[in-house]
C-alpha cells in the first residue's frame, strides 16, 4: 500500500489547494492560474517527476494491456484486422498510425465500449467486463467533451467516483492537479477543448489507477498544456504504471514514448523501441564533405550506396560512415565531415506507413480512370 | 490494484475497496447524475406545475359556471377524473420526456462511455436507471395526483358535488394515477435504450401515445375497441374514470402496460449489450 501512496504522492506533492493556485503544474498555470505561475515552480514539479522516478515498480507486473489477434469489422469494411501487440508497465507505449487506422477503435475494445468480432483483449490478465473496480485498475482518456454540456465538471467526477467508490476528496485534489479547480462548479459546455481534454485526464486519474489509455491527449492544448502531458505520461510511466497513448502526431510521440506500436490499416506494421524504430529506418544516412566529392561518390556507387547531392555535400545512404571513412581512405580522399544523420521518428513512420495510407488507395484508383 | 506492500505506513490515495461494484454504487451514481442537469429539474417543476394547475383551473370555473351548467353536463361531471386528467396528460408527456432524455443525454453526449468505462456490467446499469428515475418519478407523480386531486377537490365548493379520498374508487384513481406515470415514464426510457437518438426516441414515445389513438379511430367497429384498450394512454384514462364497457378493468390495464414497459426494457437490455456503446 506504501507504494501506492507514493505513487500518488508524485501527482500532488503540494496541497491541491497550493497547486492549483500557484500553478505547480503547468496545464494550472493556463489560464486561470497564469499570473501566479513561474518558471521556478515548473522546475520544482519536474523534481517531483525525478522522484518519481526513484520508486520501484514493484506490483506492476501484472499491469499489462494484451491483445491477441484483435479484429473489429464494420460490415464489408475491416477497421482492426487481427491485432497482437503487449503493453508493458513502466514505460510510455505510443500507439502510432495515421488518422482512419483503427486507434480508437483498438482503445475503445480494450475498454470492453466496443466488442471485437475476433480475437480478444486483456487488461492485467482480465476482460474490461470482468474487472472488480475498473477505474481502479484502468484510467481512459478517449475523446474530448465526452460530458454532458449541462453538468458541471465536479459533478461529473463525483458520478464516476461513486459508481467505484471512490473517495470524494479525491475530486478536489484531482481538479487542482488538472487546473480546474477554480471552474469546476460550472457548466462543462462552457468549457474550450483544451479545459475538455484537462477534465477527462483528471477523469482517467481518478481512481488512480495502474493502467491508463489516452486517446490523442495533447488534441486542443496549448504548449504549457502539451508539455504538461508530455510530463504527466512519462511520470506515470516512471511511477511503474502502464501508459498506453495514441497519437497521429510523431513529432509528439517521439518526445514522450519509449515504446511504440504502429499501426496502418488496422494492421500491426512494428512493435518496437522508438530509437529501435529510427535506426532501423532507411532514412538514415550519412552526410559527407570533402574537396574530392565527385571521385568519392563514383566510389560510393560502385559500392551500391544510393548518392545524393545536397547544399554541396554529399548524403549517403546505404552505407555506415565506418564504411564510407574506410572507402574515402583507401582511396586516399580527405575528409571534411562525416556526420551520421538519424532518422526522425516521423522519417521512419512515414515509411512504415506509407503502403497503408487510406487515401494512398483511392488516389491510385482514380489515377487508374477513377471509379467515381 | 490490490497490492500489499508494507513500509512506511499510511493510507494509499484510494484504497482500493473490497468485493466488486455493485447495484448500491451505481445507484448512488445515477442519482448524482439525475440531479446534477438542469433539465430534471426543469421537467419535475414543469410536472408539478402543471398537475396543481390543470387541476385548478379545471375545478375552478367548473364551479364557477355551476349553477349555468345543463343537467346532463352535471350528471356527467366526474370530479375525480376532472382533478386529475391534467396531471396525467401533462405528466405522460414531461415524465416520458425525462424518461428518454435519462438515457438518450447520455448517448448525445458521449456520458455512456465513461459510464460504462466505471461499470462495464450494462443490464446493472440500466437497472440503476430503471430504479433511480422510477423511484424518483414515482414519488413526483403521486404527488402531482395527490396534491392535483386534493387543490382540486377544495376549490369545488357546494353546490358542485366534490371527492374526497375515501369516495369510492378516488384513492385508487389518485394513487393509480401516480403508478402509471412511473411505468409509462419507464417505457420511455425504455424506448430511449433502444432509439438512443433524443429526437428519434421522443418521436416514436409521442407516437405511441398521442398519435397511434388517431390512427386506431379510423379503425371501424369493435375492432376498433378491441385495440384502443390496448392503448397507454386508454389504460391510463381507464385508471382515473370509470372505465369504457370495452376498456380493460384499472388493474388489468395497468397490468398490460407493466408487460410492455418489461418487454421494451428487455429488449433494450439485450440490445445495450450487444451494440458497440
């Protein structure tokens, strides 16, 4: 139980009160706490994550989301085409594909909202349907707004934690943490996507759960509001929780995952660490100088390295600037750089879901005369 | 989580509780969720207002045109029913509109899924509807019927024959009354379960109750009072009136609507757990 209250001691290191006004978290600063935040205090918040990540994440084991051949079909049309991919606790799992390729759908069936037409989901060994208290198991964020217009934002939390008995000083603490706490008494129809979006992560904390899924949860933030997610994921990940969160944004899941699984088409198209991911891509490649370029590069070809002039250097690919050092010496080439170049993970999910793209299809097919 | 681990001591954030969620959570949830939207509130008031005064309006100028009124109209003057048909008519309408918005609000909004995300048992769920917006409805109503028959009853002074409680079949009509309100809110709900659309659901409950009677009175003949009797709103007036010759008894009507309220709220079980939410 220790551990469990330590992990929650990450979120709230200050008295929700003090949090939620001098904006110990970013996401409060923004906007009704703005004038009282500063950078000092953003610092401090960032020590709490560092102390979180000194907990163990001991009992966290069986915190895991599991798919096996996970297939939704829609009529003739196949959103999720037999999915198989684990989640792990401890680290952050980007769930990666273009818009159309069955996210949410993925999410919404480990959630037990939508059933599958094959396969099955599990989460920490169990459907959703057969959890004791779920939302002290599973946290969700799945879409933004989905609240009703009328209630207010403490209202609506209170009638999720009583459905799982959930302390109802937790509401207060939770609104706080989120930002909301000076709104909370009013109608959420009032709210902007953004207040949205802060609602239904406190909504996902509330139970404090082991395992939380976010669909797209940076949709409608502004920077601080991003950031602070980008925080608040890797924190609950440190705390040894199982984080799993989607997005079409690379550029994002590059800065906050660890893991990620791609999909395109409803298909599993890799399952790997996101620097796994990068160098593996064939986007990467090396950039070369030197006052001998031309002779280089009919050496480089011959090699079968694919050459490509660029702002008067030479980029490589195919080839490792070992192989490409050793060549340029042999031949007795100076060189002026030979910097390798990573891939970005935007390089390398393009690549993977190139083929995948719906929109690629129906292009190619009014190319071909067009059936419309 | 149910985790153990010993140390420092202190209370986890949340304790994790014993056993499983139950009916007794749910319902505390679904009572929190009534009363915190505008619109239950302005359906009950508008309920109430309009039971209390239908009513009096009703028994006031009946009164006040006593003394002008023909004998037959006298002789036919049914102060029990007068005093309550407001209230029954008003209520089917706003208490079915409750009803379906109960249910359907829920879908509009896109609640149902962080409903279900705290409570994937649906049948439970839609129980602690059932019992909540019953209970609720329930109380509501009878005091529309009691408080309709009793304001109404003291407005119509002598020579006007008034009711009182103990008149025959009065406490039966009031408090029966009450109880159709409460079952022919559910069969909304119920229809809400399975249009899940406000517009769709409010259409096809109106349609049952106001504009089917239209149709079935083109129908000739006992035929057609073989099926008006089978009509919510028949049943209804079979409740508060003395029944038509071919109209079910009270009890028997009321019977008759239990069995299609159970019907559609079965239905809409089986149907919530089938469909993706």
């Amino acid at each position: 139980m220790t551990l469990h209250r330590e992990r929650y001691d990450v979120l709230t290191t200050r008295p929700p009160a003090e949090s939620a006004t001098r904006g110990s978290n970013p996401l409060a600063e923004d906007p009704y706490a703005r004038r009282h935040g500063s950078d000092t205090d953003q610092h401090e918040t960032a020590d709490a994550w560092e102390h979180g990540r000194q907990i163990p994440a001991a009992g966290k084991e069986d915190s895991v989301i599991e798919a096996q051949h996970l297939t939704k079909r829609y009529g003739d049309k196949v959103a999720v085409d037999d999915l198989s991919f684990t989640v792990r606790p401890g680290i952050v799992t980007g769930f990666l594909g273009p818009n159309g390729s069955g996210k949410s759908t993925t999410m919404r069936m480990i959630m037990g909202l939508d059933h599958p037409t094959g396969g099955r989901v599990t989460v920490n060994g169990r459907r959703y349907h057969d959890l004791a208290w779920p939302l002290h198991e599973v946290g969700a964020l799945l879409e933004a707004k989905a609240i009703h217009p009328g209630r207010s934002a403490r209202a609506h939390l209170r009638m999720l934690a009583e459905a799982n008995r959930i302390p109802l000083r937790r509401i207060e603490e939770l609104l706080g943490l989120v930002g909301l706490a000076s709104v909370a008494g009013q109608r959420a129809g009032k709210f902007s996507l953004g207040m949205g979006q802060r609602l239904g992560i406190a909504a996902a904390l509330l139970g404090d759960p082991g395992v939380l899924i976010f669909d797209e949860p940076v949709n409608g933030l502004d920077p601080d509001g991003i950031r602070w997610v980008r925080k608040l994921l890797k924190g609950l990940a440190a705390e040894g929780r199982t984080v799993f969160v989607s997005s079409h944004l690379m550029s994002e899941m590059a800065l906050t995952a660890d893991e990620v699984v791609v999909i395109g088409r409803g298909r599993v198209l890799a399952q790997q660490p996101v620097a796994e991911m990068t160098a593996r891509s064939t986007a990467r490649f090396v950039r070369v100088r030197s006052p001998e370029l031309l002779k280089l590069r009919a050496a480089l070809d011959q090699q079968g390295a694919q050459t490509v002039f660029e702002d008067g250097a030479l980029t490589v690919r195919g080839m490792d600037e070992v192989a490409i050092g050793d060549l340029a010496a042999s031949l007795l080439i100076t060189l002026h750089e030979l910097s390798p170049e990573s891939a970005s993970l935007e390089d390398a999910f393009m690549e993977l879901t190139e083929k995948s793209v719906e929109y690629h299809g129906a292009l190619q097919g009014q190319a071909r005369g067009g059936d419309r | 989580m149910s985790m153990t681990t010993t140390g420092t001591g202190g209370t986890p954030a949340v304790a994790t509780p014993a056993g499983r969620y139950g009916m007794a959570d749910l319902v505390r949830s679904e009572w929190t969720k009534l009363r915190t939207v505008r619109s239950t509130l302005w359906t009950l008031g508008m309920t109430v207002f309009t039971g209390l005064a239908a009513s009096a309006i009703a028994m006031g100028v009946t009164r006040a045109h006593w003394a002008s009124m023909s004998a037959s109209n006298k002789a036919s003057f049914h102060p029990i029913e007068v005093s309550l048909t407001g209230g029954y008519l008003g209520g089917t309408l706003l208490l079915g509109i409750l009803g379906i918005l109960v249910v359907s609000s829920e879908y509009a909004t896109g609640t149902i899924r962080a409903t279900l995300a705290a409570a994937p048992r649906r049948p439970m769920v839609l129980a602690a509807k059932v019992l909540v917006f019953g209970t609720v409805t329930l109380v509501v109503a009878e005091l529309v019927t009691f408080a309709g028959f009793l304001l109404g009853q003291a407005l119509l002074t002598s020579p006007a024959p008034h009711a009182t409680l103990s008149s025959p079949t009065a406490l039966r009509a009031v408090a029966g009354a009450g109880l159709f309100l409460c079952v022919v809110g559910l069969l909304a709900l119920g229809i809400a379960v399975l249009v899940r659309h406000t517009a769709g659901a409010i259409s096809a409950y109106v349609g049952v109750i106001l504009v089917l009677p239209i149709i079935v009175s083109a129908i000739p003949g006992s035929l057609q009072d073989q099926i008006e009797r089978l009509l919510p709103l028949e049943i209804g007036s079979a409740m508060i009136n003395d029944p038509a010759p071919a109209a079910f008894g009270p009890w028997t009507g009321f019977f008759v609507l239990c069995g299609y309220t159970a019907v559609i709220l079965a239905v809409g079980t089986v149907l919530m757990v089938r469909r993706d939410a």
